[in-house]
C-alpha cells in the first residue's frame, strides 16, 4: 500500500490536444479516490499515466515517494482492472488468476494460496475450473478483480470496471468493491462517468471536465457544495436546475428575479450577496429542492415559482414533474407521488432555499453562496 501523487501533471496529445492540464492530486494511503467526468475530461488518461501506460507530458507522477516518470509499468507496483475485463479465454478462472504470479516464478504453494484466498473473497471458489466463456459478467468481473487482488499491489487502478454491467449487477458491484476495500484497504483510484458509482464508492470525489480538476472533496461536500454550476449540474440525479435572473434588492432584503417571478433569498445568502444587487447570475435548485405544497421547509409565501406540468413520471413513492415557467422552457421537481396532478396542469412550487445555490453567470460559474447551507443547518 502506498501514497499515490501527481504533481503538476500535464497530458498533451500530438496535435496539440490537451487531454490533462497541470493535475495536483494526492491520493492517501488506503484511500479510495473517484475521477468522475464526462466523456474526453481526461479521467482515463491520467489513470493510464499513473499505471505508466501513457506517456506523460509535464509533472511527475510518484507512488510510495518514488517519481515513477520513466518506470515501465511491470515495475510500478499497481494493479489495473479494466473496463473489458481482458481475461485470457484460453486459460480457466485459476490459470487466469495465476498467471501474473507464475511470471514472478512464486513457488507453486504460494500461488495456489493467494488464488484460492482471492476467490474465496470473492466468492468465486467454485469457479475456478470454467473458462471466461462460461461466466456471466457479473463472474467475469469479478475475476478481473481477482486478478488484481492476488499480486497484492501498492495500489488499485480501476477504469470504468462496472460499465459493461446491466444496471442490477452495477449496483452490487458497487457495494461488494466497497466492501472489498474496506477488507484489503489498498490505496485505489477509480475512474468513472457514472456519478452514483462516485458518491457512493469514493472517500473522495474528483469532479473533471477537459482535463481540469474543478473540485476536488469528499462526496456530500462536493454534492452540497459545489464550487461552480458544472460541479452542481454534473452530480445528483435529476441534475439540478438553473434560472437565469438578476439579484434585486427590496425593503432591505434580496430577491432573485427570475422574470416571471421573484423569489426570496435565506438571510445567510443575503449576507454574502449583500454587494450584489443588480447583477446577473444564476440560481441553482435541486429537484427535490421544490414541493407542490408550503409545508415544513417549504413554507412560505416569497419562495414561490409559478409553473406549468408538461410531464409526470412516477417513480413509485416519488414523482418527477417536467415544468415550465414563461422564462425557462424546462425545469425538474422531485416531489411525493401525488394522484390528483395532471399533465398541463397550472400549479405552484415552493422553494427550500437551504437546496439553492447562485452562481455567476457562464456554465462554468463560481458559487456565490459557498458556505450558506452549513450556515443554515446550524441556525
């Protein structure tokens, strides 16, 4: 196990195309870290850099203090599993997850032990006999793994494993490579674009996008506190809302004026946006960040948003309704199922201010309210 360490770290492809910009990173001993980003933000290149598959451009990459720069990988003391499993379908489950132990010439004994321990973990013992073939996915991933676990390597390097996976066998995926951590407590970087898998698997979260690091925390920090609106709009499930406005001040007191609507700032976000009044910037709200119902933390008669359903899906316990306001043409609330709501129909939605955000203009924009929430969790 091992401190993993990217200093400055830069990916630049012939071309002249950027892949990672000046990555600073430090992945804790037995830390479990997640890349998370869209589609080309850099997340698999730089986990290839590290695994020494890719050549880097700038910086330096260090596992357990050495720079590992120009260390072929065989040498590095990682163990990567990948997205396509990349098992030998010649060889059974045991040859397999033999294999990478017979080219260190271990003794017979010594191989046979760790094999049989790793499927034993793994819960595959009874087939250490079949060939790739005759697994499911779910089998097959988990001897790629396996495969990992049994050289015992100062770090795990994942990209993508669970992707190929229907969305069941990702769930429980998830929970056995968490549990599977917690066990071997081997320092781990994960890279994914699912954003579940990161929130629920990482002890950190590291939000990309076009090879920069825009927000680097622990999950339910980078959740409720995103330091920009594509940090905000990138994690939670719907992503969260945007209305264009401007900060308008009255009586004393600070409203965003969405257009169509004026809606009431909480005190802690006029105390920081105080300076502000008269600019444009955005507001953020969370799905379940609005009711059709002033009850409990939506109560009140200044955080209203009058709406139009266009439409319902029912999700069981939760509904999502689709709406519009006569200034933005789409818009998501995650309420309680409801059965008297239609398509079409007129309705108001009350804000949580405490599941708002405002944030500068531009998709990139700056958190304005950074802090406000635990501000008003403590009042």
């Amino acid at each position: 196990m091992a401190e993993v360490t990217l200093e400055n770290v830069s990916k630049t492809f012939p071309g002249g195309v950027t892949a990672v910009d000046r990555m600073n990173l430090t992945i804790r001993d037995q830390e479990f870290v997640v890349l998370v980003g869209p589609s080309g933000c850099g997340k698999s290149t730089t986990l290839r850099m590290v695994a020494g598959l890719e050549e880097i451009t700038a910086g330096a990459v260090s596992i357990a203090d050495r720079v590992v720069n120009d260390m072929p990988p065989k040498n590095r003391d990682i163990a990567m599993v990948f997205q396509n499993y990349a098992l030998y379908p010649h060889m059974t489950v045991y040859k397999n997850l033999a294999f990478a132990l017979k080219l260190r010439r271990m003794k017979h004994a010594d191989i046979d032990k760790r094999v049989r321990d790793a499927a034993r973990v793994l819960g595959i013992d009874d087939l250490l006999d079949r060939k790739p073939r005759a697994l499911s996915g779910g089998q097959r991933q988990r001897v790629a793994v396996g495969r990992a676990i049994v050289r015992q390597p100062k770090a795990f390097l994942f990209d993508e494993p669970l992707s190929n996976l229907d969305a069941k066998l990702r769930v429980e995926m998830r929970a056995e490579l968490k549990r599977l951590h917690h066990r071997l407590m081997t320092t781990t970087i994960y890279v994914t674009h699912d954003q579940e898998e990161a929130m629920t698997l990482g002890d950190r979260v590291v939000v990309m996008k076009q090879g920069i690091v825009h927000q680097c925390g622990a999950p339910l920090e980078v959740y409720e506190e995103p330091a920009n609106r594509f940090v905000a709009g990138f994690l939670g499930t719907p992503p969260m809302n945007f209305l264009e406005g401007k900060l308008v001040a009255r009586n004393g007191n600070l409203y965003f004026d969405e257009g169509s609507a004026v809606i009431r700032l909480a005190p802690e976000q006029e105390q920081m946006l105080a300076d502000r009044a008269g600019q444009d910037v955005v507001l953020g709200i969370r799905p379940d960040g609005m009711a059709t119902k002033p009850e409990g933390r939506f109560s009140g008669e200044e955080n209203v948003l009058p709406a139009t359903i266009t439409v319902i899906e029912t999700l069981g316990q939760i509904m999502d309704l689709h709406v519009t306001t006569p200034q933005h043409p789409y818009l998501v609330a995650r309420i309680e199922s409801q059965r008297e709501l239609k398509d079409e129909q007129d309705i108001k939605l009350y804000v949580d201010m405490a599941k708002t955000h405002v944030f500068e203009p531009g998709e990139d924009g700056a958190n304005l309210t950074v802090g406000a929430h635990e501000k008003m969790a403590m009042a």
